[in-house]
C-alpha cells in the first residue's frame, strides 16, 4: 500500500448468499484514500456503500480481491484479527448520534473508555482526552452525559470517541443525516479539525453539505465506483477490463443501450447510433 494511503481496495468483491441466489453487492472496487483526506462516498440505496464501508471498518473480509488498512491486509485475517484491527486502526460513527454513546458516561468518560481500549494510561491518555475535547469545542461539557447534550454536541462527542488514541481512519455512515443544517454545519467543522491533524476520514452521505466540504467524492452505482468529484471537476471512472459507468444524465441520451465510439485527435466522442 502506497504510504500516503490510510486505505486502500483493489479489486473488492463481495458476494452473499441469499435465498433467492447470490447477491454480488461489491463487484470490483478499486480505491484508495489518501492520508489526512475527506472522501465522501454518494450513491443510492443498494449500490454497495454499506458493504464497503463494513470492509473498510474491518467489519468484514472481501470475497475476492485485496483490501488494506493502515498497510494490513483484511484477506488472511481471523475475525480475532479483524477486532485488533479495528481496534487499533479504526474509528466508525454511526448516523443517530445516540446509537454511539452510553448513557451512563460523561463526555470525558467515553473518552477514557475509548482511549483505553487503544492501550492509553495516565498522562497519555488525560492528555489526549482533553486535547480532543478541545478541538471540538467540548471542553465546557467534559462532565456531561449524553442525555444533558444537543445532538450536534453528542455527534462531536462520537466523532472525538471515535478518533482518541490515533486510529488512522474514521468512517462515518450518514453522519449527518440526523441533525438541522447548522448543526449539520457544526459537525462538519469538527471533520475537517480531525483531518487538519492528519486523520483520514470516509463519509457515507447524501447531504450535499457534505459533499461540499470532501477533498473528493465518489459516486457508487451498481457495485462500483461509477465516477469522481475532484475539485468541481467530475470524471467518470474506467476499471481494470476498460468499463466506463456514464453519469444518469448521460445515460438517458442511449435510451437503447448502444453506443457508437469514434475517436479523434480531441479524444473519445460517444454518440447514439444512427
């Protein structure tokens, strides 16, 4: 793996057994996320995020293919393997920002906990605790419960859990989905002071907020991934055996499925048939 790479897919393929025959949710996914970036991944209900994402928490092995966190490879993992993994490489928030918490547990004691199944004691891990509580505008709410928070504090909260003691790469399913726009806004404030300390951070959303604020985004389709947003420029992406997924808009102007290819000295026009 590329050492400017938190993570990195070449390959994925994930299949599951159903009733009904086998699902092929992942088929073929290269990627990789570069190190202290924000990558929103975008795409509809069905199209393989939630089976990416759960590979790339180490939650789950690939069928097929290669997939790497911080240099490991998932592939010859145990599911013991898989936990260490995770445990010391991978921080993972969930959309509802209760679904994170403990009731029971202060802002600074889910620090604590978290930062101690990461192997910090002491000084270390105070340190640590009250250096995040601080990023994400928590400090004055150290001794608060869950319960005495807003949602926008409580999903900080999860985001500093999830990030004490240095795992190297955040995922979040929809973290955002929950909350008003200016809370919305306030969470994504605190993404971008994660990845400004060098965390690398993979957004599953379809906030265009969101997508505003990623280094990049990418756009899942089908079990692949169909196209990129990089700088407000978007390219379509062409995998391993010369695929190409067009953009919907584009779609609807081959309402027959076939294309005619023509290249010249200005590159690839595509054209419906005559």
């Amino acid at each position: 793996m590329s050492a400017a790479a938190a993570a990195r897919c070449s390959g994925v393929v994930r299949i599951y057994a159903a009733p009904e025959g086998d699902v092929h949710a992942l088929k073929g996914v290269d990627l990789q996320l570069p190190a202290g970036s924000l990558t929103a991944l975008t795409g509809p209900s069905g199209s393989g995020k939630t089976s990416l994402l759960r590979i790339l928490a180490a939650q789950d092995r690939p069928t097929a293919g290669t997939a790497e966190i911080a240099g490991t490879p998932l592939g010859p993992l145990s599911r013991r393997g898989l936990r260490a993994l995770r445990r010391r490489s991978v921080g993972f928030v969930l959309a509802r920002p209760s679904d994170n918490l403990q009731p029971q547990l202060t802002a600074l004691g889910h620090l604590r906990a978290a930062g101690r199944m990461r192997g910090l004691r002491g000084r270390p891990l105070t340190e640590a605790a009250d250096e995040l509580l601080g990023l994400l505008e928590l400090g004055h709410r150290a001794e608060h419960r869950p319960d005495q928070l807003s949602g926008g504090e409580q999903q900080r909260l999860a985001l500093a859990q999830a990030v004490v003691g240095g795992p190297q790469l955040l995922i979040a399913d929809e973290p955002t989905g929950e909350l008003d726009e200016a809370t919305a806004d306030d969470v994504l404030r605190a993404v971008r002071a994660l990845t400004a300390r060098g965390t690398t951070v993979l957004l599953a959303t379809h906030d265009p907020r969101v997508e505003q604020v990623a280094d990049r985004v990418l756009a899942m389709r089908s079990g692949t991934i169909a196209g990129e947003r990089v700088d407000g420029r978007h390219v379509a992406v062409i995998d391993p055996d010369g695929r190409v997924q067009l953009p919907d808009d584009a779609l609807a102007r081959f309402p027959g499925g076939r294309v005619l290819v023509t290249l010249d000295e200005r590159g690839v026009r595509l054209e419906p048939p005559a």
